[in-house]
C-alpha cells in the first residue's frame, strides 16, 4: 500500500515536473500597442530565435488597457510581459512588477544601462517613487515637430521656415500664390495649444517644465511663462495662426496635410510615420517629399526644442513564473533584433543605444535629414513630456479663451498657479 502511494505520488510530481518544463516554454504577453500586424512579427521573429517558445498575445484598446493590466496584476494572474504606459501608471502598478535592472543583469545579454539610452533608464526611474528601474522603455516620443509638404515649399519658393518671421512669410506666400492652400494645418484643441506654448517656454528658458512639473522652482506665473503665453496668442493676433484651427479636430488637420492641402502641420512626434516612404505606399498617402523640423524659433536669440518622454515600457510582472525567458522577450523586443520589427513606424524614437533605422524608409534626402534632426531634439530635451493631461486641458482652456477674447496675460499665468497650487491636479508631482 505505502509502495503504491509513492509510485502515484510520484507520478504526480513528475507530471507535474513536465507540465512546468512545458510551461516554461510559452509566455502571456498583454499590450495595447503596437498594431497588430507588427506585434506578430515581433513574436515571428523571437519564436524563430527560440525554437518551440510560444508567446501568447492579448492585445486591448489603449483605453480597456488602462482599466484592466492593474486588475490583473493584482489579481495574480499569470503575466510574463505587460506593456506599461509610461505615466502614472508605473507607480500604480510597480509594486506588481519585478525591478527590471536584476532581471538584465541575470538573464540578458548585457546590463540595461549598457542597452537603452542613459535618458531613457533616467526617465523611466523618475515614474516610480522608490526610484526603481521597473519598465524597459522601446522608445522616446515629444512634441511639437513640424512636418512639410516639400514640393508645396519648393512650388512657393520657400525653405523651411526656422523663426516666426519665416513662418510668417509662409503663410503670407501660400495666402498669395495659392490661396486654395491651408498655409499650417493644426488642432487647436486645449490640449496641443498647451503644448505649443509649452515648446516656446522651452525655447525661452531651457528646462522651464521640469522647473514646474517636478516643483524645482519653475512658476507658471514667471517671465518666461508668460512670455511664452503671449507670443502665441499673438501669433493668432497677427494672423501668423488662424483662428479657423481652433475649430479644426485633430483627424481632420491630418487629413488636411495626408490630402495635400496644406503646406506645413503640426503634432507631435508620434506623426513621424509621414515621413516614412513604405508607410504612405501602405496607407494611400499620395506625397512624395516629406521632410520635418523642431517648431519654429517665435522670439529672437532663442533656440530650438522638443519635449521628449519614454513611450510604452516593457516589464516583467513579481507573479511570473518564468523571469528567465520572460526577460530574454523583452530584451529582444527593446534591443534585440526585434527593434527592427517595429522601429520603421517610425512612432517612437528608439531607446537601444546601437539603433539604425533599415535601408529604404526615407525616399529623399530632405526626409532623412528631418527625422535626423528631430530625432536628435527627442533623445536630447530641454525637458521631460510627462504631462498632467487634466492640467493640460486647464492651460488650454486659458490660452484660447485669451486668443477670442483681451485679457490681460500676466492674470492668466497667475490663475494657472494658482490652479496648479490647488492640489486638484492627482498626478503632479
């Protein structure tokens, strides 16, 4: 009898000793970006690396992202790799996830810090209040990047416009020469004319948002804010902007500038994919010379600049249990031969500190010299895009009620202080 039991016993254990070898070959990856299609090839590419490793895939709207990774994380269910949006989301979360730095140092080829960019690893401490290491970011992404029609400026007799008084010449040229044309195409949603202004108090005093967002002593009530602030109003004063954008949504200004009909858009970063010669064949995009630049210099002896944050971080969750490959995905997928499954979106700049983009992705030499340029202002900014987006909303809501209407800039940078003290902002720091 006892002789009996131990052959079941150990029959279970050993079904079980093979069950987990089984295990151990496969991963649940969750996500919400990127697409699909490339998601695929990614997980193509490592499982014909990692012959009989199997990566299972939930892929979710960005929005039921955010709902359901910290449910799932605190309910222990069996996670491997997760994306995590690069937010406040690390320091909900964190407490879930495995300090990413062991991991690399155990299970990876090289340590992190000798893979991902010096700024990125910086950016992706700063997220959690412990001051951990937890994602492995992909990549880098900011705003505001100006993006143009190059044979539109080649028709009107125009290079790049690198101050206000070139931009004011273009839209003087384009409303003369080929008035069917929207001079510069873009949203004036609270959101993005925050960002503007926050760009030109970038340029004004390098570093201004950080001062404010991480409470170093930046004021939003200080010279350079308000400077900033009424160098973009007047720029609609002047009819520099149109006051037409402020009723134009974000798809329809793309819409504008992917149709040709406008000479110069603006957004940011993650727009890069214009650029890219394969992804306007795949979309039906008709341009045939793209090129972009940093915005335009608005006020004399300044100089350009991008506000750049880490995009979509990869980690490994406490409760997996195999860490090991665990890591080697998401190696492969931040710095590995995976970069090249995803970096010809073009949607982030990547972190991997050895990154080339393949041959083919650019059509002119106009083209690769912009994404040069941008991509140079986005690994190195003034300050960090870690926005407060419901603040965001509030500095855009000021900026154009002060564009519509005469009111006197110097209350309104001291009503957004005074909003920005008010403690109803969750997310600042």
């Amino acid at each position: 009898m006892n002789l009996k039991r131990l052959t079941v016993a150990s029959a279970v254990m050993l079904a079980g000793i093979a069950s987990a070898n089984a295990e151990s070959n496969k991963l649940n990856f969750w996500t919400w970006h990127p697409s699909e299609p490339v998601l695929n090839k990614i997980i193509e590419g490592f499982e014909s690396e990692n012959p009989g490793v199997e990566v299972e895939l939930q892929l979710f709207e960005s929005g039921a992202y955010q709902d359901r990774l910290p449910l799932a994380l605190a309910s222990g269910d069996e996670l491997d790799v997760v994306a995590v949006q690069t937010s406040s989301m690390v320091e909900l979360v964190k407490d879930q996830l495995s300090p990413i730095e062991p991991l690399f140092e155990e299970n990876a080829s090289k340590p992190i810090t000798e893979l991902l960019n010096e700024n990125a690893i910086r950016q992706g401490k700063s997220l959690a209040s412990d001051n951990e290491l937890y994602i492995a970011p992909m990549g880098v992404l900011g705003s505001v990047v100006a993006y143009y029609n190059m044979d539109l400026l080649g028709e009107l007799g125009l290079a790049i416009p690198r101050n206000r008084d070139d931009l004011k010449n273009l839209v003087e040229q384009t409303k003369a020469q080929r008035p069917d044309l929207v001079p510069i195409s873009f949203t004036g949603a609270g959101w993005f004319l925050d960002e503007i202004g926050t760009t030109i108090a970038e340029q004004v005093s390098p570093g201004f948002f950080d001062s404010v967002r991480y409470n170093k002593g930046g004021r939003w009530d200080d010279d350079a804010y308000q400077t900033a602030f009424s160098a973009l109003v007047n720029l609609y004063k002047d009819g520099v902007f149109s006051k037409d954008t402020l009723d134009l949504d974000y798809g329809r200004s793309v819409e504008l500038f992917q149709q040709g009909q406008s000479v110069m858009f603006l957004q940011g970063s993650w727009e890069n994919g214009i650029l890219s010669a394969p992804f306007r064949a795949a979309n039906g995009i008709k341009l045939t010379n793209v090129s972009a630049s940093a915005f335009p210099t608005i006020l004399p002896n300044t100089d350009h600049s991008i506000r750049s944050f880490i995009e979509v971080g990869l980690a490994v969750p406490e409760a997996s249990q195999n860490k090991e490959l665990a890591t080697k995905f998401v190696e492969y997928v931040v710095a590995g031969n995976g970069v090249a499954a995803w970096s010809d979106t073009l949607f982030v700049v990547p972190s991997h500190v050895d990154f080339e983009l393949a041959e083919g992705i650019f059509s002119t030499e106009e083209a690769r010299r912009g994404y040069n340029e941008v991509s140079y202002l986005l690994l190195n900014p003034g300050s960090h895009r870690n926005n407060v987006s419901d603040f965001s909303n509030v500095v855009g809501d000021t900026i154009i009620a002060s564009i519509i209407g005469d009111t006197d800039h110097k209350q309104q940078v001291e009503y957004l202080q005074r909003e920005w003290d008010s403690g109803r902002y969750s997310n600042a720091e």
